[in-house]
C-alpha cells in the first residue's frame, strides 16, 4: 500500500497528545490529515495555534473543526482520539460502528473489565458492549490483533514504559509476578495542556514529588496486561513522580527471580537478556542499551524509541531493568501511530523518527 | 521601638508575593502576624496550604481568614495588600480612613494620575482622591515620606529594577532623557499562582519569549518616577521577556550622555561610577559589582538585595547598566517590608535576607 | 553557652558544600568564622569569589587561606572539612590529635571497617586506627555520641534521606530486613562543583538517568547503619537517579511487614505511623506529613528539615515510605552544622533554617 | 543533481554542533557520511557516544577516527568543520586547497579583514591570505556566491539572529545605522560541550547573566555585515546573555528610523514590514510572524527555522524587531547544510526539519 494515503482525522488536536499527533502526521508519507477538531479554537487556524507548523506544506490550509461525528465519518477513513476518558468513548462507539477505524489515545477501552474501569475511573463504563471488541494497541505485544482491529486503545505512558521490559520475562516465566515494583518519573507533559496551578512552571521547577499512591488510574492496565502474561492475576507496586522536564519517562523496575529460577543467579541474568534480545532483536522502536550503559530519556525525546537496559545485583540477587521513553511519543502519539501503520500496513516506521 | 511588635495582617496571602510575605513576616522580630486572609483558603491552617512554613513557631496556629475590613481594623495596626489591581483599592481605602498603615504591593496607588491609571489598565480608577496621598514606596529614593505615610504603593517589581539605577543619573544630569532603553528577562514567579495555560511548566520551559509591548503595564510608574527624577517628562522603550527560572528579573539598560557629557566618554563613565556609588554607599540593599563582575540573578534570589553593575562602551560611547534582583523580595515583597521597617522606625533591614 | 562564640573553619571553602557552610555558618549566632581555607582561591576575597555573602557583617574581611593544618589548630576549636575522600583524612586525623574538634563532610570516617571502605572506594583507608573513635553524626540517631566527639563524620546525601525514615521501623522490628528497597532522585548539585562533561547544563536539562548501580558508595554507609539498627546484617537495593535540579534528594522506600507484623496489615500501618510519630516528635527537623499529603522537596530546600511521609498499600499489603531534603543542608552542610550545635552544647536548631 | 549522494565528512563530530552535524546530515537524501573525527572519541563507534543515533541506518557502521588531511580528502567531496577557531584553519586551508568543498563552522575564516581577527580572537590570523576568498555564508542573504564557493564561512550563531533582520533595513536604507541595538538571550549549548565549572548545571539553572560586553567576538562579523548592508561602517551595541534553556537565540533589537524616514511613523512601519516581507517572502526558513504575535524559541527548536517579529511603538517613535532560532540549528549546523545544499545543487531544505 505505499503510493497509497489514507484520509486521517484527529479529535482534540490541541492538547499535547494532539499536537504530538498533528507534528508526526502531518510529516507521515502516508497520511492527509483531512480534519483537526478543537472544541476551544475551532474556527481558527493551526498554524495560528500551533506556530511550529507553519512550514508544513500541509498544514496551511487546516482549520479547527467543531467535531462532529458525521464530519469525521465522511472524510475520514482513520480517527485518532486524544480526548479525556469519558468523552472519547462518545467517539470511538459511533465512529466504530460506522466502520471508520478509531486510534483511541484514551483509558476508555484499554480495560477488559468495566468493574475495574468503575474502581479505577470512578464511573460507570460508557460503552461495556464495545470492551471486547476493543484491541489493546501494543505494537511490540499484540500486532496481529491491531492490524485487524477496529477499535484500538493505544496504551498509557506509564504502561507502556513498563509493560514493553516485563511482558516478556512474564511469559518466560523468569521473574516472580509477586514481587514486581514499577518507580517512575515523568515529565510535566504527561499532565496535559490544562490550567491547573499544580502544573504551573513555578509549582514543578526544582520541585520533586511522588504522587498517585497506590492506585494511579494506569496501575489498572497495568495489572491487566500483566496478568495476561503471566497467565494469573498479577498486583504490583507502582509510584509515579513528577519530575520538571518537559517529556520523558524513566522507569526503574525491580525485579525478582521466579521460583525456580533463584538457585544461579548468573543463569538467571543471562536468560533475562537473551529473553529481552531475543524478543526485541526485529523491533526497530525498541533498542536494548549495551552492558555497562543505562537508559537517559535524553537518548529518546522526540522519537519512537523506548530504551531498556539492565543492572543486575548479585548482593540481593535482584535485577532492576531501567526503560526511557518519551512520554508524548512512544507513550502516546508516536506508538498510536505505529498502531496505524500496523493496520493499514505501511511500514512500521513510516512517519516515527526513531 | 526595638522591643515592641506590631501586629501584621497580609491580605492576599495565597499568591507568590502573599506567600513570601509569610515567610519574611514570620521570621521578623517586631512582627507579630495576626491575620492572613485568603479567599480561596479562608478556614484552611496556613500550614495546610504551605508545608514549608511548618516549622516556624509563629505558623502553626495560623489559619486563613476570609477578608473583612472589620477583622483586619481590629486585629492589625499595618496590613499588607497582595491583591490584583482593582481589588487592593477596596482594602486600602478604608483601612487607611480608620488608620490602618496600609503597604500595598497592587498597582492602585502608584499613579498620581487616574487617567494614566485608565489608560494603562483600562479601568476608571476606583479611588482618584487617595491618589496623592499615597507614597510610592521606592525606599532608597523617598524614605522621608515612606515614614510618615497611611498609604504606601509598593513599587512594581520590574520599576524597581529599573528606577533603581536609572534615578539617581537623570536627577545627576548625567544621561540623556530622551535616550533611555530597559530590557527586562523576568522569571516566571511575576505572573503570579494563577491557572493560565501560557504559565505552565511545558509552556515556559525551554521557551524565551518578549511579551507585553509597546506598552506593558508597569511602563506608566517607570515613567512617573523618571519624569519626576528628571524634572520634565521622560517616554522609554521598555521589553519585558519571559525566561524559565522561578525567580529573577535581569535588566540591562542601554544609556547615553546627557548633552554636555558626550564630549569626554571617560570623565562620563567616571561621573556615572561615582554617582553610583555616592547614591548607594549607605544602602544595606544595593550591591555594586565590583569592575569586571556583572550582576546575576542567582547572587540575590531569595534576598531583598538588587546588585548594578556597568560596562562602558567606547567604541559607541553608551553604557550600559545591569540590575539583578529577585522579583518576589526586592521586586516586591521584601520591599514591601522594608517600607514598614522605615515606615515603623525598625532598623531598615530587620527581618529581611541580605 | 549561649553567650559564647566558637572560632571555626572550613577546609574546602569552595564547592557547594563548602559554599553551603559558609552561608550557614556566617548566621550563626554563636560562631566566629576564623578561617576559610581554598586551594583553586587561596589569597581571593571571600566576597569575590561568593558575591552572594557580601551583605553579611561577617565576610568582607574574610579571605581564603591555603589549608595548613597549623593554621587551622591555631585559630579554630572546630574545623568542617568539605573535601574528597581521601584529602579529608589528612586533615581529621592531625587536627584531631591537637585535640580540635573535626566534623567532616566526607566518607573518610564514615564507615567502621577499614574493609568496606576499600571495597567502596577502591583504596586502602589512610587512617584506620581512627575509625573506630569517629562517630557516624546523624544527630536524630547518635546525639549523645555527637556531644562527646573530636572526629565526627557527617553522613552522606543520600543516606541521611534513607536512614532517617527506615533505622525507628528497624529498630522497632516493624519492617522485613530482606526486602528495603530504596529509589532515590537527586538534584546536581549533589556531585559537586567540578568541571565534568556530564553534569553540564545542556547534559543535564531535560534528562531522567539512573546510575551507580548496583554499589553506589553511599551504599556502604547505609547498610553500615541499617544493620546496627537491626542487630544483624541487612542488604538493600539502592538506586539513585540525576534528575535536573539544583538542589533535593527525594527518596522513595519500598518495605515489607517483619514477620510476625504480616497478618493485620492495618494494625502494621498503625504501628509504623505510631513509630515514626513517637520518635520524631521533639525532632526540629524532622516534619512528618499529615494524612494525605506526600513530601516535595519544594517545601524544605534551603532548610534542616527532611520531611517524611507514607501511604499505605493494602492491595500489596506493602507500605512507601517517602522522604525529601536538600541534598546540601540536611544532606550535608546543615546536619553537620546541627552536629556541631550539639558537640558544643548550642541549641540544635542554632543558626539553622527550619 | 537529484539522485546523487555526496560523500561527507565532519571533523570535530563530537561537540554539540558536531553532534549536530551528525543528526541532520544522517537524515540528510543527498549525503553519504563518510568520515567522522573526533580526537577525544577515535576508535569509538559513534552510536556507543551518541545512542541517541543508534535507529539511524547509517550510523551503525560509523567510528570516530581520528583527524587526518589524507584520509578527509581522500573520503569526502565536501567536509563540515566544527572545530574550534584557530584550529579550523589547519584543516580548512589545505582541504581547499585539495579542491575539497569545506564548510566551516568556526570563526576563521568569517571575517575579511585579518586586523579584525586579530583584535577580536586575540591572535594572528593563521591564513591570512584565503580570507578573500572565503564567503560568510548566509545563505539568505548570498546565495550566490554560496553557490560558488570552495570554502564557507558559515555565521556564528548570534550574527544569524541580528542580521537577518537587520540588513534588509539597512539595505533599504529605513533604519538609521547609528541606533541599532541588539540584545540577545542564549540557550547553554552556545557555549559548547567542554568541561567549565560556569556552565555546570547548576551554575546555569536559575541564572539569568549578561556577559561578553561591551566586546563579545561576534560582534566582529555582525558588523562586518552591517557595514557591508549600510555601503559604510557600522557600529553597534550587543549585549548577550545566558540564560537556562538547552538551546534557542532569542534577540530583541532596538531600531530607529533612518533620517528622512522619521516624518510619518506610521508609513515608516509599514515600509518596514514591506520589505522584510518581499525580501522573505520566498525563503522556506524565514517565518514573519503575523501581527500580534511575536518570536518565541519553542516554536522553533530542532528545526532551520527563525521567526521574525516587529513591534512598533509610536510612542519613542520606535522599532522593536524580534528573532527566534535554535542556536544549533539555523544559527549553526542547520544552516551550514543549507549552505551545503545551496553548494552542491540540491533543494534547499533537503535534510533540514522546518
């Protein structure tokens, strides 16, 4: 399908997710971005909202739309949603149903179980009917699914970070499910573009602060991908920090042996980086640091690449398996539109700076 | 009156300059603070709100009030205004007409003329009769009148960066009227503890960015006082930027030879030197940098210090001067208690970082 | 005591923690700043070198001397060493032996076994006759061993983040030795005023990167502690991270219930709240926050105080426990400050911002 | 000249222009890089110094060698230094002499006048002779001669943001060449990737500093440009100043009317506004900012671009002029491969993000 381009729209283009979305489509070989809505500056240009743009060829004509579920239907054939939970939903079922494919940046369908979207978003699921249907966007995890989905839920930035290092050494039954810690930082971006003194620069500069403990609304999808790869419910400790930079995530993971896996610890080392090698060899947005350096989120602002590295401990017989991702990239925008390319077959690459 | 201790209320406490008020007036050893009023906390412990002030004796038993004019008559003898401009006149008022000593970091009362007043901040002003009875309270350059007054207008924090150095070479005689640019880099604390999207931390980090001109509010007191210190009016460029730090203002004047001083350069910057340094010698406040060193920021945050500094410029025979100061103590609250130490007849410096 | 005046010097004037002591110690109330003493600005003003001290009665007539350790037993009772591992103990031990009192920021005294100092350090200890009179100076834990010292060794950033929360649980026997998991950010100021590539401005801005894993050398000195708190040997995992501050270390404690506390989890978090409540009360510096509210290290930089915080987890039937400081005061400069009110009988919190 | 692929080679790859260098030119259609040279990292793959670098294609099989005349002529059509002065010369002089295109980063070769280089750079001028022959290579402003050249001086990264604005008023004769004023504001990376306590993190952050008055080198070829605009020498006022950010220039410059254009303001900013807008209107890296909005570095970062803005004030019957552009970028490596492409025939944005 390479000559080809597909009709794409974008549903809350102004937030930060949405402008992430507007940046790499707007530079994607396959892709004319056909509608950009934006309930707060419809009407006005992008280029006026977002003066970066102004040197893409595409981007001079565009305007702010009110959305509209007729509009997207009609002149798109791909919508990505960068909406809150909640008010996405009020897209994706309609858009869906009309066979538009629907690229969901939001938590409304990357839980099986509306209970668990009730615990952890505290209301009732919008549209439980649609849970099953919906694909939990991993690339690196589940392409199959995605290039034949309809409906695809493109993961949180936390998730992300740490379901890519874990799924695999989960489903190779190399560490204890019971003992997984999940220590994050990201960036202030991960907060939105909305007005809120806590997100202010003078709040976050030189301003270091856990927050969301213990049950940050992403540990839900966490815990559910977890438990798929383990094969039995997993629970795991997850802390979140703010950190003032603009984007990235850093998480450190601390991980134990499985049973069974305890008795030679430098085995037990070995089989996690042939695990991880072997897992991720062919993956072009994931790059497995060489022994000796650990992942800087510096090494993947502005691109698709998450890194993982590794530090094992023989005084503990522990590891710890470090990612790096930039939080609106692969976190978000980036992986959604590596989701797209999966099921439309381009390219895995087409349009992601690595 | 070195043993006694006037009771302080601080109306407006919440915001940047409400909060560093706190902290300078809690650590003051004539100051006994009895009311804190905030609107948005009324009912909260101050402590509550500002974990920081924790450990000070004076704040545990703190709680923000609503504002009343009766409580603040009753329970303060001097009340300082951090309020927005328009709201601090409803205050100042009628707390200096029951003979309050009112110290009020808003713009209402720096003006001595309502329709300047009107024509910079677009609104009638809601007081003109009190207008020449206030002090603008500068107090290296009015202390006389800063200890006799009800009413002291707080200078704003980038006038204070710039009338400082500025005044004592116009009422020299020394440099041209007519000739006189002030650049300003002003950190992000200036905007104050509002929820604004253009103020959050991935909108100003990593961004550098000139707003507010041709006519930025604080232009109308910076030309009141230089016209005042030159004799006849003076009009300025003035450009204020925005620069990712919490707290700072840096600026750096561009000045030339009043007519009659261009003829010998060196006997100029000499003049200019010892005008300086005769002004400030006796100033507690007021740093000079020694020759060769330039002001920075980072020597004066989180002190009531402002540091000036020049080079000389032969090959155009200009100079320019540099001020560096923290925009929340010497730009405004530290100022501000500087007032009522004279205004009180306390050693100028009580309670005040040098 | 509180009439008297101690002449005191540092050695190491320059870095940041020495620049910290100089600013501590300028305000303290009962101590003479003899000597100052500088290599790279030995023979520079004080003021010169720091312009921020300039206003401070104490510094206009200091200037850095070339450290001599006659010099030092002659004019000072009580020397601070703000110097590398290895310089520090060729100045403790002489002036140590003329009977002057050393409080040393290093690691050099730090650590009881001449052994584990090498495997740390990667050198033999210059002085292992001395270890076991050096008393490790964390004055919440060792007060009484601190008023009777001649060689205190202040302990290091990060172990005081850590100790301070984890050594009343061990020691009331609440928390599991075998599972301390300790996760660490730091600003940059904690590796020191050097020239060095990697702690550069543009290496630094917008990076999240951990390192010195999995035996950073701190590691030494906090297992050293927790196993005297627990009366046998405890191993940790311990990750630090840069992240881009100036100044904070917020530490992030994952920890299990000890046997025997396991089977009522909700009576566990009591008697971990209980603890900490009981042995911290009369502490100054040690602030625990309220129900609900996590630490952030914007509330205690420039201060003595750590705060420490917890939420419990009942999902995992695991508790965090939160700490934040500033790397330079508590971390450093200020708990050495705080050593030396208690050696010399001064109020604790003298000349210490809380 | 489409298909081709030009071999390439950069000396001094390491440092952030360098590094630069390396990620625009391995995106780059046209170009094959061929030799990479660094004397600090020889023998090291480039991808273990940079991994940021490691998804590139190309960049896996490149290592640093060192720097050698034969092996650069022998491997590359056309080598990018980015080295600095003084060093530049020993490889520019002899590789242009080989024939080999060379595109200069460094200030050797900037000015036409050895006296000059002499009084700014404190030191002979190493090549007097290839002066004349070398272009200053704006590529808006010569495209021509660019076109031509063996050897280029590309502009130093303020010069780029003075004089962009700035000669096409000057060539129109609408400013007056006696009053110009600039003012510049520098990200950390303008001072370059070398070990310097100044330039620390934590020296930079929270800093705002002017510096490099009233003489800064630059300034040499600013007005070497100038005056060339003018058709008669020109002298100004330049004041940068570092602030925190990782990259971007932002300048604010002071302008008057050129005498017979002082009578009618109005129609004076119109003129000027006329003809920055004919003389850009065409130049894909030039971007006007529309009315009411004014240059901010975020909208420019990563990409060729610099915004341009103006305010007039009919108060001081004065011209602000604003520009915006990443220091590394359009005012370094970015426009030397856009003086690249100009040389070797290609699209002028071939490689270069906008």
């Amino acid at each position: 399908m390479s000559g080809e381009k597909i009709n794409v729209a974008i549903v809350g283009a102004s937030g930060y997710s949405g402008e992430e979305l507007v940046r790499l489509l707007l530079g994607h070989p396959h892709v004319n971005l056909s509608v950009l809505t934006s309930r707060q500056y419809a009407g006005q240009a992008v280029t006026s909202v977002f003066p970066r743009f102004s040197g893409h060829a595409g981007a001079s004509d565009l305007t702010f739309s009110e959305p509209s579920i007729d509009l997207l239907a009609d002149k798109a054939q791909a919508v990505f949603l960068a909406l809150p939970h909640g008010v996405a939903a009020e897209f994706a079922v309609p858009l869906a149903q009309r066979g538009v494919t629907v690229i969901d940046l939001s938590a409304d369908f990357r839980l099986n179980d509306a209970n668990t979207y009730n615990e952890f978003y505290g209301t009732e699921h919008p549209a439980p009917e649609w849970l099953p249907k919906a694909v939990y966007g991993l690339p690196e995890i589940r392409p199959d699914a995605i290039a034949n989905a309809t409906l695809i839920a493109s993961p949180g930035c936390y998730p992300t970070s740490i379901l890519l290092p874990t799924i695999p050494l989960l489903e190779a039954g190399l560490i204890d499910p019971e003992q997984i810690i999940a220590d994050s930082l990201s960036g202030v971006s991960g907060a939105g573009r909305k007005a809120d003194v806590a997100f202010l620069y003078v709040e976050c500069n030189e301003s270091l602060r856990p927050y969301g403990v213990p049950k940050h609304r992403h540990l839900s999808e966490i815990e559910q991908e977890l438990s798929l790869a383990n094969g039995s419910p997993v629970t795991i400790q997850f802390t979140p920090h703010l950190v003032p930079v603009n984007r990235g995530i850093l998480t450190t993971l601390y991980l134990a042996p499985a049973s069974g896996q305890a008795d030679d610890f430098a085995q037990w080392t070995d089989a996690i980086a042939d695990c991880l090698a072997k897992r991720y060899a062919d993956e072009p947005f994931v790059r497995l640091t060489s022994s000796g350096r650990l992942p800087d989120t510096k090494n993947v602002t502005g691109t698709n690449t998450i890194e993982i590295g590794w530090a094992a401990d023989p005084r503990t017989r522990r590891l710890r398996v470090f990612s790096a991702e930039d939080n609106l990239v692969k976190g978000a925008s980036g992986q959604a539109v590596q989701s797209f390319n999966i099921r439309f077959g381009f390219d895995e690459t087409a349009g992601l700076p690595i």
